[in-house]
C-alpha cells in the first residue's frame, strides 16, 4: 500500500500553495527572460525552433519554384547555394534536434514525477547559446554571407576563402556554439533522468519517452563531438592555413568526410528515435492499454542507437574505398533495420491488442509511419553498394532522405503538438483543421517528394540551379514544386490553430486523452510541476494507481511545501528510484544569459577574425562563469538534513557520486574525450595515408614529450591526494598540494609545449606537425581549465566553502583530472614514442 501523508484542512493546503507559488513565480516584466523555470524554457525552446524551421521551409519554396521549370532565372546560382545550405543546415541544427530538446525540457520533469530538471540554469543558458547561434547563421542570408557549400561542407571546396568567402566561418563556428546547446541539453537530461524520477520509479518502469531521451542524449555525446573535432580542423586550416585537408601538404579531404558522417549518421536516429518517443507515448493512449512488449522497445531503441554508429561509411561508398570496408558498412546498414522494424511492430500490436481511439495525433502518428516505412525501403536500396553507386548524389537520395526525416519526425512531432497541446496550453487544438491539416500535409508530402525517386533515377543530380528542357525532368520537378506548396498549405494551417486566439475557448479537461503517465497531472497555469512528488507503482499509474491524482493535489507525497524558501526536488537511485536527497536547484538568474551572450560572442569575433574582442568576450565568459559556479553551485546549506514529508529527512548536500554536479561532470568529460578521440583519429588516418608519416619533418623527440607526461602523472597524483587528505580535515596540507598541482601542472603544460617548438615544428608545413601541434594544444587548453579549477578549489577552501564534510567541487575536480590524465598520457605517448615505431 502507497505511504501516504496526513490530510491537511483547506487552509493548511492553501498556506503551502501559496508558499510553492511564490518559489516558483516566473519573474514579470523584462526580467521574465532571466527565467529558468523548465516550462518557459521548454516554450522558448519550441518556438525558436519552429520559428527557424519555418524560415528553412520559405528557402525550400525558393528552391523547389528555382527548379519548377527549366533554364529558370528566379534565383542566382549563388543565392540558390546559400538557400539549399541554409535549409538543410537550420532543419538539422537548428530544428530537428532542438524540437525534441524543447519537448523534453517542458514535459519530462512532470513525466518522472521531479519538480524540476537538476540543471534548470544550465538549460536557460542552452536556451540563449542555441538562439544567439541561430539568429547569426540564419541572418547570414540577408548580407548575401550565408554558406554556400552545402550543409555538409565538404573540402577542397569549402576550405578555399575564395570561393566560399565568410560563409563557411559563420557555419562552421556558428554550428560550434550551437553545439554548445545541444551537449548542455543532453547532460540535463541524462542526469534528469537517470537521478530526478519518483520514488518507486525504477529504470525498468520509466515512461517509454524517457528511455528514448536517455539513448539520444548519449548518442549526442559521442556523435557531436567528433563534429566539433572536426570544425577545429577545418577552422584551423581556414583562419591560419594549416593543411588538415590539403592533399598538397599530406593532408585528405576524407578525413573531414570521416568525421563529419561519424556525426551525420547519428544524428538521423537522433532525429528518428525521439518521434518514435512521442509515438510511444501516443499509441497505448489511444490503444488503451499499455504498451506491447516494453522490454523489446527498450531494448530497440538501445540497439538503433548502438548500431547507428556502424553505419557512416555507408555514405562515403563512392570514394573509392577497399572492398572489405564497403561490406561491412552494407551489411552493417542493413542490420540496423531488425531493431526499427520491432519498434514498428511493437506499435502495430498494440493497437491490435487495444481499441484504437482515432484522433487527429493517431492520423499524424500513422502516417509518418507510412512515410517512414518508405524511406526505410529506399534505405535499404541504397544501402546495397551497386544501387548507391548508381543513384549516389541524385535526387533519388533527397527523396529518401526527406521520407526517412518528414515521416519519421515532422509527421511524429505534429501529432505531439496535438497530443501534448493541453499539457501546454490548458486548450485543445480544432480536430477539424488538424484532419484538413494532415490530408494536405500526407498528399503534398508524396506529390512533392515520390516523383524525386524517378527524377533521381533519371540522372538528374541533388545541387543544381537549373537545368535544360532536353533532359526529360520538366514535369517531375513540376509536379514535386505543385507537391511542396500544398504539403507548406497543410503546415501553415497547423501554424494557423495553434497560433489563433483561444481566449473564449473553454479549458480542457485536465488530461483530455486518459493517458496513464504522470505528466498528465501537471497544472498548466502553475510552474511547479507537480503539486507534491509521488511513490510511482506501475508504468501508468494514471491508470494504475486511482486515488493517486487526489493524494498528489492533495499534498501527501514528498516536497508538499517550500517552507525553507528553496526550489527543491527529489534525487533518487538510478535503478531502483530510492529517494536519496532533496536537491536545491537553481532559480531566476541573469548569468546565464550573460554567459551564452559572452560566448556568443567569442564565436562571432571569432569568425570575423576580431581577436582583441575575443580575448575579451573570452574573459567575460569565465568570470561569468566562475561567478554562476561561485554563487549557484554546492551551497552549504543551513541543516544537514531537510523534512520532506512522510516522516522521511533526505540530506541536502552530498559529494563524489552520489550528487548530480558529479554526474554532470562525468558526463560532460564522456563528450570530451569523444572530441579527444576523434582528434587523436584524425592523427592515425594520416599514417594509414602515408609511406612517410612525418613528411620528413621528424618527431618532437622522446625527451620533452615523457618528461610532459611524468609531469601530468604527478600532478593528478597530487590531485587525487588532496581529495584524500581533505576528508581528514588537513586544510593546511590539502592547499598545499594544490599549489603542488598546480605548479606541476603549469610545468606539464610548458614541457608538452616546448616538444614541437624545440623541434622546429612548422604547423602550416605539412600536415604532420598541425596534427602534432593540434593534439599538444587541445591538451594544453584542458590543462589551463585545470589550473582555473585548482585555484577555484583554493578560493573555496579560503572561504570556507570546501570543508571535510562540503568537498563536492574538490570531488568534481579529481574527476576531471582522472580525463585530464587519460588526455595527456594519450598525447604524449603517442606524439613521443610513435613516430619512432614507423
């Protein structure tokens, strides 16, 4: 039987409302920017999003009225370029991925029963880098500056300044900072998901839409960061003409390739997984029932995401690889269809096994799915190395790339807004313009997008202008133009509802669908979530738990208060949802948004070539990041212990890992050394290319580089025994070995260095030493991050803010050094003793 606490009178529930409510206010007037509250965010979020899709949608029009016809002059070839790159790079950067982000920061917290995400300024501050981003690469097309290369940027073309002019440095260093976002989204949600759920929540009874949020949120941590890697190199050789991809000078333009699809794959399933999460939701709600076969989605969705890391070469199959690479890669392509197929199925027996409510959510639903199943085939197609030889760059991929995305995302994500509107809004969408709405949108899509195949197949090349009447594609991209602007009627119609006045509109009911999961409770007009955290008993226990939507609003469960003043909510076990400690989380704040505007501005000085503003938009980042670390991490709270409720006190601090901020750090350096990988790759690739690896330039000796990697070994020593001492309360002798550290660690830095220096390594040379020198430099910025944390942990401990009993930041340091370490050791080893082995 479900704990339960005392029924308080009207009053008392009333007092503790009041004092919930005024924790949780939303600050008005200009400072409701300064927001951080997960449902402002989450609307932020969405709103951008789809405000960028739209404008990426009006370049397609350009494009699909530039091709209507043949030998057309509406657009120039140049401004035709900035479009199509425009398109394809704000679909994939700017919406596909933060959509799901959105939906995720505005309904998870309520899904898992939490009060907030653990991380809501971190989510603020993704918010603000993602928008600042945005706007910079979108505004590029009205300056006639936008990139023009295609939103995959392949080299030798993009790396020439002369062709390309600025473009390419506002999407590479754009993109960077927008990645910025995406990481930061994906810690606050695997942390939030793996620790914020309710008690009794265990892994195995989590919503189907949380299980699918944690495999794409560590999917995004390493199929980004290879991308970022892969931006630095290309920045690299653009801005100071170092050769990464400079065949000349022994650099391959393949390398980008490799390490743009290591990303660009992924991130389709990253794109796919989260509609099949709205769909995993939608499905048994309509069905009735829960769903068909858990255990097998789950692990589903776990398998697409393992295996869509196999599959990148499968887009480089026309660059002249070795026989065994391409099939493997084929196979491997082929493969990842058994796991999406049981995701498919698992939806179609259970609307066999329920009554299927019809609804407008069920349309959109099932007919993304049938546009899905069709690009699977042609994927399937294309996969098999002869076929994609033949239809390899034509407009047969575009269609099969728009089938895979539209139907397996935009058609899912309509029907979320359907579904999750009353969650948002409190108001209900017209069933009548949503069933136009999809009509319009299912008949556009495939008048629009089936005849590509044909046109494709024709020979008719993805890229081109235009193109002579002679060739027989006339009335194909006709009728896909006639397609496109009918398939945009039934959007803008979606536009249309949800936009419309609905001030006279009566409220809907509190969960109009008799959907079972828990977001469902939540009260639109209130920022707390859920009006007290439950003991969660089954996957849906809406339907499950009867009297639990009472108990809840009746406060008899965790946290029914904010007597102590805090925003709080519950930290509980990663596999079996134990409540463990009530987390303080952070509230209103203005630094964040400063810190994404600082940053911002790092990226846009930086691709203008400003360098006196960087520097300073630089130091402006990290003093306002020291003071949003300073003032709104690891506080030392009043009580050790805090009342929250059922008779049960949880601490309110607690270090190593057990606390979120070391689950973040563990994360955030999982990314990193992702990003370490794929440079140290990037250094292998190139001797797999050449007889002469080093060019005849020789190696940076083994003297310098040991002595480096001895001098990182001892300062992580003394890291990890600070750690130690500290806990037996020896403040002299823990600042003590900081300073150690430290010292060791600015003599690390200064050996790593002084190798190719000494050696006479000259970056913009030969490819070999700017890939000797990248890897030292990426290792000597992580060791300049260290010696700011060993000084932050210096000024804590002065101020008495790390203590024996208050070590969090002591512990999150060490964590990073045990990464620190794995980077220097890697990067010395293999620039001092490698080349010596060839």
């Amino acid at each position: 039987m479900t704990e339960l606490g005392p029924l308080l009178s009207e009053d008392e529930r009333a007092a503790q409302e009041k004092r919930l409510r005024d924790v949780w206010r939303t600050p008005s007037g200009w400072r409701y920017w300064t927001s951080v509250n997960n449902s402002e965010i989450g609307m932020w979020y969405g709103c951008a999003a789809f405000s960028f899709m739209l404008f990426a949608g009006l370049l397609a029009l350009l494009v699909r009225l530039q091709l209507a016809v043949p030998d057309n002059d509406l657009l120039t070839a140049d401004f035709f370029n900035q479009a199509f790159t425009l398109h394809g790079t704000v679909m994939m950067f700017l919406f596909a991925v933060p959509i799901f982000e959105a939906v995720a920061i505005f309904v998870l917290p309520s899904m898992l029963g939490s009060r907030e995400l653990p991380f809501p300024r971190l989510s603020a501050f993704g918010f603000w880098s993602f928008a600042i981003g945005g706007v910079f690469v979108c505004g590029s097309i009205f300056f006639g500056a936008a990139p023009n290369s295609g939103w995959f940027m392949y080299p030798p073309l993009a790396t020439d300044k002369d062709q390309t002019g600025i473009g390419a440095d506002i999407w590479l260093l754009g993109l960077s900072f927008i990645e910025v976002a995406s990481i930061a989204a994906a810690v606050e949600l695997i942390v939030g998901i793996m620790k914020c759920r309710a008690p009794g929540m265990r892994i195995n009874m989590m919503p189907l839409f949380a299980w699918y949020l944690l495999v794409v949120a560590g999917m995004i941590l390493f199929a980004f960061p290879p991308l970022i890697a892969g931006d630095l190199l290309f920045e690299m050789q653009r801005m100071f003409d170092w050769p990464f991809f400079d065949a000349d000078r022994g650099g391959d333009p393949l390398l980008w390739q490799h390490l743009f699809w290591i990303f660009g794959h992924p991130e389709v399933y990253i794109i796919f997984l989260p509609a099949i999460a709205l769909m995993a939701m939608i499905v048994p709600t309509f069905a009735q029932r829960p769903i068909v076969g858990y255990s097998w989605i789950v692990l589903a969705a776990v398998g697409t995401g393992f295996l869509s890391f196999g599959l990148w070469v499968h887009h480089m199959f026309a660059t002249g690889l070795p026989q065994i690479s391409l099939a493997f890669f084929s196979a491997a392509s082929e493969a990842v269809v058994i796991p999406t197929g049981v995701q498919i199925f698992v939806f179609i027996a259970t609307m066999l096994a329920g009554r299927v409510v019809f609804s407008v959510p069920m349309l959109f639903g099932a007919g993304g799915l049938a546009i899905f199943i069709i690009g699977g085939l042609t994927g399937v197609m294309v996969a098999l190395v002869p076929f994609d030889w033949q239809a390899h760059d034509t407009y047969f991929i575009v269609a099969h790339l728009h089938y895979v995305l539209i139907g397996g995302m935009l058609f899912p994500v309509t029907a979320g807004i359907y579904y999750f509107y009353p969650f948002f809004s409190g108001k209900m969408l017209s069933a009548r313009l949503g069933k136009i709405a999809f009509w319009l949108m299912f008949v556009g899509f495939n008048v629009g997008f089936f005849p590509m195949h044909f046109t494709g197949l024709r020979g008719m090349p993805r890229r081109v202008f235009t193109y002579p009447a002679e060739m027989g594609w006339d009335w194909l991209n006709l009728i896909s133009t006639i397609g496109a602007f009918i398939f945009a009627a039934g959007f803008a119609l979606v536009v249309i509802d949800v936009v419309r006045p609905k001030k006279s509109q009566p409220h809907a009911p509190q969960n109009p669908w008799n959907a079972g999961t828990l977001e469902w409770l939540n009260e639109p007009e209130e920022n707390w979530g859920l009006r007290s955290i439950p003991i969660v008993s089954s996957r849906y226990p809406l339907w499950d738990q009867p009297d639990l939507k009472q108990h809840i609003k009746d406060g008899r469960f965790y946290l029914p208060d904010a007597e102590t003043g805090h925003r709080e909510t519950l930290v509980t076990s990663v596999l079996d949802g134990e409540p463990l400690q009530v987390l303080r989380v952070g509230g209103t704040s203005h630094v964040t948004m400063l810190a994404a505007l600082l940053l911002g501005g790092v990226f846009i000085a930086l691709t203008f070539e400003w360098w006196w503003v960087t520097i300073a938009c630089g130091f402006g980042t990290l003093f306002a990041i020291l003071y949003w670390l300073w003032t709104g991490t690891a506080p030392i709270p009043e009580t050790e212990y805090r009342d929250a409720g059922l008779g049960k006190k949880f601490p309110l601090y607690v270090s190593g890992p057990a606390s979120v901020g070391w689950w973040a750090m563990f994360i955030t350096m999982v990314g990193d050394a992702t990003a370490f990988a794929s440079l140290a790759f990037g250094y292998f690739f190139y001797w797999t290319i050449h007889d002469d690896f080093t060019g005849g330039h020789g190696g940076p000796g083994l003297f310098w580089p040991m002595w480096a990697a001895g001098l990182f070994v001892l300062a992580w020593l003394s890291m990890v025994v600070a750690r130690s001492i500290n806990e037996r309360n020896l403040k002299g002798l823990t600042r003590l070995l900081l300073v150690l550290s430290f010292v060791l660690t600015l003599c690390g830095t200064a050996a790593g260095l002084m190798g190719p220096y000494s050696f006479g390594l000259e970056p913009t040379a030969h490819v070999y030493p700017a890939v000797v020198w990248i890897l030292v430099i990426w290792t000597s910025v992580h060791a300049l991050v260290a010696l700011i944390m060993q000084l932050y942990c210096l000024a804590r401990s002065f101020a008495g803010r790390l203590t024996a009993a208050y070590d969090q930041d002591l512990h999150n340091v060490v964590l990073y050094w045990h990464f620190m370490l794995f980077t220097a050791v890697v990067t010395f080893v293999t620039i001092g003793l490698f080349p010596s082995l060839r």
